[in-house]
C-alpha cells in the first residue's frame, strides 16, 4: 500500500471516525436520557471541550511531522482543523439557541461583560475566517497570505485555554495541562524556526566565494 492509499482509505476515515465519536456520544446519550440534570451545561461543556482537544491535535500536526518527518501527515490536518471547527460552532450555537434562546441583547451583554465569555466568542470568529479559507483554491488564490492568515489558530487556541481556565474558576488542572501542552508546541516551532534560520545563515557563508590572500596584501 502506497502512503497517499494509506492516508486516503486508512488514517482519514479512522479520523473521521474518531473525531465523530463525541458528537455519537452525545447522541446516545440523549436518546437513552442520559443528559444530567443539567443537559445544556453538558452539551456545553462537552462540545467546547472537544473543541480545545482538536485545536490542540490540529497545532500538533506541523511538529509531529517534523520530528516524525513524516511529510504525510500533514494532509489530515485540514480534516481535523475543520472538525474543530464543527464542534465550535455547535458549542456557539449552544449557547445562543439553548442557554440564550436567542436573546440577543442578553448574549451582547453577555459577551461585552463576561470576560470568559468575550475570549471565548472572540477565538470562535478567528476560526471563521480559517474555516472559510481551507479549500484548495483558496490556498491557491491567497499564496503566502495564506500561511499567515492560518497563523490565527495559535491565537484561537491560546483564546480557548484562557476561555476554559476563567470557566473553571476552582479546579484549574486540565486548563492548565492544556497551557502546558500548547507551550511545548510554541516552543517546538520556536525552536525549529531558529535552527532553520542558522541553517541557512551557514548556507549563505558558505555560498560567499572566499577573497583570495593576495588581495588582502599591501599593494607595492
């Protein structure tokens, strides 16, 4: 089996599944009446924590390719990145359609004085523009804006830790373990970015033709 037949029949449909298993969780559960005394407070719970989970495997993809070296990998982190997105906008529409009932008014209030409310809002708008700008001819179109539009999910991840840590208030460990984990991811990239950069400089010094010892003589 060639990798591209692996990625296509074996490692995309076993992501497919896996990341469909918290929505079908969900779902038995609903249909067993299963829910909690509090069913909004776990849909809404359990969807903005799959959320941060898929965020965190999508920032993952790049370092796990490069110590892995294993370039295929990186042709699922569009699949995962939109699954994150898809559990986003149910814990959105959660809150508004369920917790809200629409009420606008309520959620901009809500969104201006909460200020978990307002980090976590303001991560889910800077993963509409990625969501939006994931086909291939986007990529094509926007050429190297398009690195750095998609440099917003550190920024949409970071949003989602600190939404989750002010959520909790009392028991900060697992928001915590998550700020430690996407730490290690900044600091891998941080740390690869700096030996590219050496590389290259060393690349460029030696690429420079050396001046002859002749002409560093005194001239007679």
């Amino acid at each position: 089996m060639t990798q591209a037949s692996f990625i296509r029949w074996v490692l995309k449909p076993v992501i497919w599944v896996g990341c469909l298993v918290p929505a079908g969780i969900l779902v038995v559960r609903a249909v067993r009446g299963d829910l909690t005394a509090n069913p909004i407070e776990l849909l809404t719970n359990w969807t903005g924590y799959t959320t941060l989970v898929l965020l965190v495997v999508t920032l993952a993809v790049t370092p796990i390719r490069r110590i892995t070296r294993w370039n295929g990998v990186i042709k699922v982190r569009r699949l995962i990145g939109l699954f994150a997105f898809f559990y986003a906008t149910i814990h959105f529409s959660i809150y508004i359609g369920l917790d809200q009932f629409f009420g606008w008014s309520f959620i901009v209030e809500d969104i201006i004085e909460r200020p978990y409310i307002t980090v976590g809002f303001s991560a889910f708008l800077l993963l509409i523009p990625l969501a939006l700008t994931s086909t291939r001819g986007a990529i094509r179109r926007l050429g190297r804006r398009w690195q750095l539009l998609h440099r917003l999910i550190y920024v949409s991840a970071s949003l989602g830790v600190l939404h989750y840590y002010w959520k909790v208030k009392a028991d900060t460990r697992e928001p915590l373990i998550f700020a430690a984990i996407l730490v290690v991811l900044f600091a891998i990239r941080i740390v690869h970015r700096a030996l590219a950069a050496r590389t290259r400089l060393r690349a460029k010094g030696r690429s420079t033709p050396a001046i002859p010892q002749n002409d560093l003589a005194p001239a007679d």
